[in-house]
C-alpha cells in the first residue's frame, strides 16, 4: 500500500553506472483461450547496446501491470500490433536516464515511458514511447505510473471528461479496487458527488473501499446479489457508472440508471478471457432509450493531449490531502509475470506495480547520474 519507504544508500549497494547487461522478459507463449500463465514468458539476459545519436539508455525503477497486456500476447490491443515471440513484453514504467546522446533527455532526469518488461531500455524520445518527464516532488516516483500517471489519468478523465460529473451526482464504479477504480470515488467526492459506490470481488476490499479510498458503500458481486444490493445503495439509481468490467455487472447496473445517467466504458475485464467472436450480448440496453442515457467508450491514448491537465488535477488533489493512492507493490523484475496474473485472479488491491530497483526512491535524494 502507499509506499514511502526510502532506504539509505551505502557505497557498497551502489548501481553500475554504466551497465553492459541488460535482463529482460520475452514472449515465449501466447494464451490462447485461457488465463495467462508464468511459462508465457522467458527472463534473458541480453548486452545493452551502444547509444546512436539521439538515443537515451533509462534504467527501469518501477514497471506497470495492465489488462491489456494479455492482448498485447495474442491479437495486440491498444493500437499497438501483437508482440512476435521473443519479443520484450510491451508496458510503461518510471525510469531515471543513465547515458544520453538526445539532448531533450539528460542523465539523471526521472522518466514514465514505454519502458518494456527489463531492467534498461533505449528510447530515442519519439512520440511512440509516450516518455513525460517526471518533475513533481510531492508523491513518490512509484505514482508515474499510479495516480499521477495513465492509470490515474484514466481515472480522471474517464470520470470528468467521458463520464461528465456534475455535483450531486450519485456514481457507481465497478472493479473499484483495482489500480483505475481506486481513485475514482476520490475525483469523484472531491468534485460534488453526493454518493459513491462501488463494487469489488472480496469484503475485504469492500471494506478498504469503504474504509480509505473514498467510497460511502461498497458490494461484493461474488458473495451479494448485485441486484438486490443496487436498489438498497442507490434506492434511485446512478447519474454515472464507471465501468471497468463489462458483461452481467454492467447489464445488471444498466436497471439502475437516473435520467439522463451516463455510463462510462472504461473496460471490460469480465469478458477478456470469453470468446472475442461472441461477445457479452447486453439485454437491458433498451433502458438507456427509456431514461435518456448514454454508454460512451474511450482509450485514453486518444486523450493524450488532455494528460498535463489531468497530472495537475490529481497533483492538486494529492496536495489538498484528497487523494489517498493505493499501490500493491511487488519486489523484483522477476516477479512480472505473477504480477499480470493478479490482476486475473483479483488478488491485487489498488494499482499493480513491480519495484524492479529496491532503490528506486532514494535516487531523489542521492542521484547518481545527475551530472550537473
Ligand atoms: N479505456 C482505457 O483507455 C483503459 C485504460 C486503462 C485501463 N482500462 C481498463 O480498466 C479496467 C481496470 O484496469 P486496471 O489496470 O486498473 O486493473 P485492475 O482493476 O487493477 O485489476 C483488475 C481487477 O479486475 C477485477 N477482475 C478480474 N477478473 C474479473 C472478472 N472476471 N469479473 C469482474 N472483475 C474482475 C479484479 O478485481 P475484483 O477482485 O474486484 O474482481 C482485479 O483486481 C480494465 O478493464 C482495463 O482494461 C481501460
């Protein structure tokens, strides 16, 4: 959970400064009609090449989980083209610049970017890579890619920019205690909402929900009947639904719709592991027609220009003391495999990240590469 701790540097434990190896995970399985396992992937160890003009070297300090990372090993997903065996897997992460020949990119400077599933990655800083420097000293580094990166920016936008709040609305979120949904009740109180209420899969996390992340009451959908249970929280239904699992939960939600209610589709985890070539087929969808409603999808790439404005929401939201982030922090590069398993099972509570760097916070204060 939030993670502060900094631990000193000695002499001994310092990193290479110029390293020559670089350990990374490969494709090597695609899952195909099931859950992804530990033998999708192979760690190899690879000789980090010589920079090219404008190419900078990032050591990794935290890696990033997604969903969509199962789809990137089968069909792609995301705009992006499906990963070729042997490949690095594809995800964001926070990094420091170790070497640089780009001049925008200086040794020492905090970066999230499309880093890969390694411990060193060359970028040349095009705009493929997504890479935003990281300049805010009130959080730590592990947020870039938390609640002041796109999981957060998810969040936000999701929520204002698709979702519209207005003040008073009543929100339901689903998969609310995942990396996405945790900071949903938080927006969402801190700009009027009367009600939040979200669902998750185990009464302890609908007591974390309840109890730290922002929400008036929490459903466990896998021990209460979700039905039942809407009508007794929201007895007149929602103004927004964020929806980050799709399938029954969200057919069922649709009978609790406000006029003019707005459901946000931010993703569909119920039904990624189903048949693509038949989809959840919605039966309540007429009640949208009845009640003025609408169901808006995003990809919040497609938002990209909107991320400055998002960062300094949270950021303020972060400093007024309004937003508590919550991150589920494995040890160790070799830990990513397990990592995108949890979000599968429902084992992580809040966002999933991997510390590849044990000494990822202490670069702030102790800076090795910084050169001037
Ligand atoms: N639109 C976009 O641009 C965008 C961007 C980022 C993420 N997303 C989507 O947003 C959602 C959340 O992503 P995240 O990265 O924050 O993941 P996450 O919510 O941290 O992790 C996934 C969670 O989903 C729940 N889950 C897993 N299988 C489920 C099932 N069969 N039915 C219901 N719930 C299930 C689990 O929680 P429980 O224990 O509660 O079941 C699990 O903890 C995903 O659907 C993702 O694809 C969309």
């Amino acid at each position: 959970m939030n993670d502060t701790t900094s631990t000193a540097m000695t002499k001994t434990d310092r990193p290479a400064l110029t390293p020559a190896f670089n350990r990374r995970w490969v494709l090597a399985d695609r899952p195909t009609g099931r859950e992804v396992r530990e033998s999708d992937f192979a760690l190899d160890t690879q000789p980090i090449p010589g920079l090219r003009d404008g190419e900078f070297l990032v050591r990794t300090l935290y890696l990033s989980v997604a969903p969509v990372m199962r789809q990137y090993m089968l069909q792609g997903g995301a705009g992006e083209r499906p990963l070729q065996f042997g490949e690095v897997m594809r995800g964001r992460g926070v990094g420091v610049v170790v070497a640089s020949r780009n001049p925008r990119f200086a040794p020492g400077e905090f970066v999230q970017g499309k880093l890969g599933w390694q411990e060193y990655s060359v970028s040349d800083g095009s705009p493929y890579f997504m890479m935003y420097k990281i300049e805010q000293r009130i959080a730590p580094l592990s947020t870039g890619i938390g609640v002041l990166g796109v999981t957060g920016f998810t969040s936000y936008l999701g929520l204002m920019h698709i979702g519209q709040l207005q003040r008073g609305d009543r929100v339901l979120v689903s998969g609310a205690a995942g990396g996405v949904g945790s900071s949903v009740a938080q927006i969402a109180k801190h700009h009027g909402a009367s009600r939040v209420v979200g669902i998750a899969g185990s009464a302890e996390k609908c007591r974390m929900l309840v109890e730290r992340l922002g929400y008036d009451a929490a459903i466990d959908y896998r021990r209460e009947d979700l039905q039942t249970r809407l009508g007794e929280l929201l007895p007149e239904g929602f103004d927004v639904m964020f929806d980050n699992v799709g399938g029954e939960t969200l057919d069922t939600a649709l009978l609790h719709l406000r006029m003019d209610a707005r459901v946000v589709l931010c993703g569909r985890i119920s039904e990624y592991l189903g048949d693509e070539e038949q989809p959840y087929a919605l039966r309540n969808y007429q009640r949208l027609h009845k009640r003025y409603a609408s169901l808006r999808g995003f990809f919040i790439y497609r938002l990209e220009s909107m991320f400055p404005q998002a960062e300094r929401a949270m950021a303020e939201m972060i400093h007024a003391g309004a937003l508590t982030h919550a991150e589920d922090v494995l040890e160790g590069l070799e830990r990513m495999p397990e990592a995108l398993i949890r979000l599968y099972s429902g084992a992580n509570r809040g966002k999933q990240l991997v510390r590849v760097d044990p000494q990822a916070e202490t670069y702030r204060h102790h800076n090795p590469w910084m050169t001037v």
